[in-house]
C-alpha cells in the first residue's frame, strides 16, 4: 500500500499527552488500570492493512512509565485495532510487564483451542468485538465468540460507536453465559442523559449479574470540557446501582481521538469526581478488576 493511499485510509491518529505528571489522587495499592493499549515499535510490530487509523509508536516502556508516574500497580491492554488480529504487539508487552499485566485479544472465530490456550497462557482474559476500528470481529460473531472462548472463562469486551447500538444487543447479551463488558459506559453521551434508551440498555444489562461497566474514555462521550460534569449524573447512577460491576482504565494512548489530547494525571484526578467514596473507589480499582481478569 503506497503512503499516499494509506493516508487516506488509515489516517494518523494524534499521540497522547507525553508530559508525565503525578496526580493529586492517590491509588490504591493494587489499583487496575482496565484500560490502555501497546502500539509498535512499528518496524516490528506492523500494523494491519485494514485499519482505518495509524497511531503513534506507543511502547510498553513508555506505558511502564507512564503507570510508574501515576502510581497504577497492574493493568490490563486491550489489543489495538490498528494492528488488526495478530495480537503479539500485546502479547509481547503482558510478557514484558510479567504479572501485574492481563490483556484482552481481539480475534475471529475459529482460531482453535491450541491458539486460544496459548493466548490464555499469554495473559489473555477476554476478546474484543467493535463497531468503531476494522480489521476485527463484528458483533455478527458476538454469540460463536462467547462460546469458543467461554471455556477459559473469557469476557467479551464489546466497543460501540453509539448507543444506539446497545438496545439491538440486549438480547443476545442476554443469551450467551459469558460475563460481557461495555466499552466507554456503553457510549452513553452525556447529552443523551439519564432518560435515554442507551442508558435504560445498560442499567438492564446490569441487572443480568454478568454485565461489567468500564468507566474510561469518557472525554469522548461529553460535551463539556474538562471535568466533564454532564457525564457525572451517568456515572453516579451506574456506581449507585452496582458498585461491584464498575471498573476504571486510562484508555492510553487515546488512540482516534481529534479533541484537546487529555493529561493521564488529570483523568487519574476525575476519580473522586466520579466515585466520592473511598470504599467503593477500591473497589472500583482493585477489588472488582482483580475479579474480573483474574489477579492474585
């Protein structure tokens, strides 16, 4: 593919913020970020050619660093769309960062008990399904997914491109026994607000016991700048109702994201903002994520 057809597409994406900080807030020991993704170095890790965008070389040593900074003990590394179905990128970096690292793969049915074991041994505990990056799994393959990677006890994380989405998906969620992640709190906009048919989606979701909420990159979803107060009635409403269905990620490096890129400290810092109690912050970032993706 020529760098001129590339651009167009698979467009470069903006990097993150680089200018490390700490935050204010203070996490707790064994704090999970659910959240964050490797990319390249590129030469080595090539990137899909059915992407639709082109991040920035973002390394599991800058992550490390970035984790150190904030204070963050483990993590869990989603696989990132631009490099499509080949998971080592990821692999690689769980092996790197050893056992305070999980990761979630993104792979197509079919893949093969031997494979899928080998990728359980790698430090997988879930796999992807997204509307928003190609090169993936569609949600056609949301129920042969769940049963071949329910055995090793593996969650489907799903990405929406809206909630809108969501309600289609209420039954079929419904059918298959895996626990089931969403993505972004669903992407419920804060405009959209606690009336909408997104968000009565995932508090009915919620009620199934299977259904986990992620609270991260939820900059994309408001429409007010930083803190981000119209996402605040969501949020609350979600941890008020199940508190032990909430996690936390950075969503570093922030990957297709064209607003004022996010300091890492500053969203660390929105923590208390969302969940004002210290109980249910832990656990938010370490008892509910050390559950789900099966830390000591």
């Amino acid at each position: 593919m020529s760098s001129s057809t590339e651009s167009l597409v698979a467009p470069p994406c903006q990097g993150p913020d680089r200018a490390l900080r700490r935050p204010h807030f203070q996490m707790p020991r064994n704090a999970v970020d659910c959240h964050a993704h490797v990319f390249g170095p590129r030469a080595r890790y090539p990137f899909s050619e059915e992407r639709n965008y082109t991040p920035e070389d973002c390394t599991v040593e800058q992550y490390h660093e970035l984790l150190e900074m904030l204070g963050i003990d483990r993590c869990v590394l989603v696989h990132g769309g631009a490099n499509g179905t080949n998971n080592q990128v990821t692999l690689d970096a769980i092996r790197a960062l050893g056992p305070r690292a999980r990761g979630v793969a993104v792979i197509r049915p079919g893949l093969g008990r031997a494979a899928l074991e080998a990728m359980h041994a790698g430090g997988m505990r879930g796999c992807r399904i997204s509307s928003v990056v190609r090169g993936g799994a569609s949600f056609d393959d949301l129920e042969s997914l769940a049963d071949e990677v329910g055995e090793f006890g593996w969650h489907v994380l799903l990405h929406l491109k809206s909630s809108n989405e969501l309600r289609a998906l209420v039954p079929r969620l419904k059918g298959i026994s895996n626990a089931f992640v969403l993505d972004h709190l669903g992407h419920v906009r804060g405009n959209e607000g606690l009336t909408s048919d997104g968000f009565a989606a995932v508090m009915e979701l919620l009620e199934t016991d299977r259904c986990w909420v992620k609270l991260a990159s939820l900059y994309r979803s408001s429409s007010e700048p930083y803190p981000h107060v119209d996402m605040l009635p969501l949020i609350h409403a979600v941890v008020r109702a199940r508190p032990d269905r909430v996690i936390w990620g950075s969503n570093w490096p922030h990957p297709i994201y064209a607003g004022a890129m996010p300091n890492d400290a500053d969203l660390v810092d929105l923590i208390p903002l969302w969940v004002p109690d210290i109980e249910v912050q832990h656990q938010m970032l370490v008892s509910n994520p050390s559950s789900l993706y099966g830390f000591d």
